[in-house]
C-alpha cells in the first residue's frame, strides 16, 4: 500500500490529518505538483483526472478522492469515529462536511485558482471575477460558521470528526489564496486555534 501525496494541497492534506488522527502510518510517494509531476503518466495512469492524493492497496487496487480514501480506513479503523456514530450522528457530520466542503474549501479553492499568479498555466482559462466573488462567497460560509460554532465545540458537537479536518484545510488554504478571516469572527478563530493545536494539524 502507499499514498501518493500532494505536500501542502487541500485535499492530500486532509488525508494525511485524518491517517494522524487515527494513527495510521501508509508509505507516502511524494509527488511534486509545483513540478506538475501529479500530470506525469505514473499519476495519470491511476487516476485519469490528474488529481491527488491517489491510494493504491498492495493488490493494485486504486482509490481516489480525498474522503473516500478516508472512508476506507474509517471502515478499517473505527476508532476514534471521525464519521461519526450512529445514524443521527453520521448524517451530521456528513451534511457538515459538505457544507464545508463545497461552502467554504471549493470557494476558497476557486478564488485561489483564478487569481494567483501562479495558477495561470493551470487554470485555463482563469476568470478572476470568478475568483473574485469566490473570495465573498467563502467569507459568506466563515459567518455561517462562525454562529454555528457559537454552540459548539466543534463542528459536530463534542467530538472532532472529519469536518473539522475539511474546515481546518480550507482556513489554512486561506492564505496562498489571500483572503482574511474577519476580525469579528470569534468563535471560528477559537475552533481554528483549537484544532491547529492538535498533533495531527502537522501531518
């Protein structure tokens, strides 16, 4: 088994913080995307998106997308429960976790995308109206958060679960794409300062 990575992209990272979590250790290949290598046929080959991280198991099964690749060791690992437990509890985490995911990392993503300097011979075409208004529709979803977690110690509840690792990412990944957490936003800076405290914000 062993996990093609991404170093500081989004995604590859959540991987790496959820294995932390569990304290799972799998071989990492070390892909170099500054170097586009993740475009190269080895990366290719098994995943025709060109997208990382990429999980191959030692017989040759390969998995991608970020939370699958988490659900498979979830299955595997049950403990701790970072999907939750028990109906009420899994849905949650899973309607969170999309919320973050498509509210907040996807948006961030974007305006990172279409507006970095860096990303213009990868995003072809970049719109950066697009990443424009990216920036305001992440904020949007901050200010959600925000009164959520008003009532909460973490996203789900008590627990830390993969939303926390979703929204600990999607933060961090703020920076490289130049948008400013609000001053006013109390709460999500108490969250954010909690959980970037955990060993496994490292990974």
């Amino acid at each position: 088994m062993k996990l093609f990575d991404g170093g500081k992209a989004p995604n590859p990272r959540r991987v790496r913080v959820f294995l932390a979590e569990k304290g799972i250790e799998v071989p990492i290949e070390p892909v170099d995307m500054t170097r586009l290598e993740h475009r190269g046929e080895a990366i290719v080959r098994r995943n025709p998106l060109a997208r990382l991280p990429v999980l191959e198991l030692d017989d040759g099964t390969i998995l991608t997308e970020s939370v699958a690749i988490c659900r498979y060791f979830e299955l595997l690992h049950p403990g701790p429960a970072l999907f939750g437990t028990g109906a009420i509890g899994q849905a949650r985490v899973e309607m969170w976790n999309r919320r973050l995911e498509l509210g907040l990392l996807a948006t961030v993503a974007a305006a990172f995308r279409h507006t970095h300097p860096a990303m213009k011979d990868w995003e072809v075409p970049q719109f950066p109206d697009w990443g424009a208004a990216n920036r305001i529709k992440a904020v949007e979803a901050l200010e959600m958060l925000d009164r959520h977690l008003a009532d909460t110690r973490f996203v789900c509840g008590e627990d830390y679960t993969i939303a926390d690792i979703t929204g600990l990412v999607a933060l961090d990944f703020m920076k490289p794409a130049r948008i400013e957490l609000p001053e006013q936003l109390a709460h999500v800076r108490r969250w954010h300062a909690e959980i970037s405290a955990r060993p496994s914000a490292a990974a």
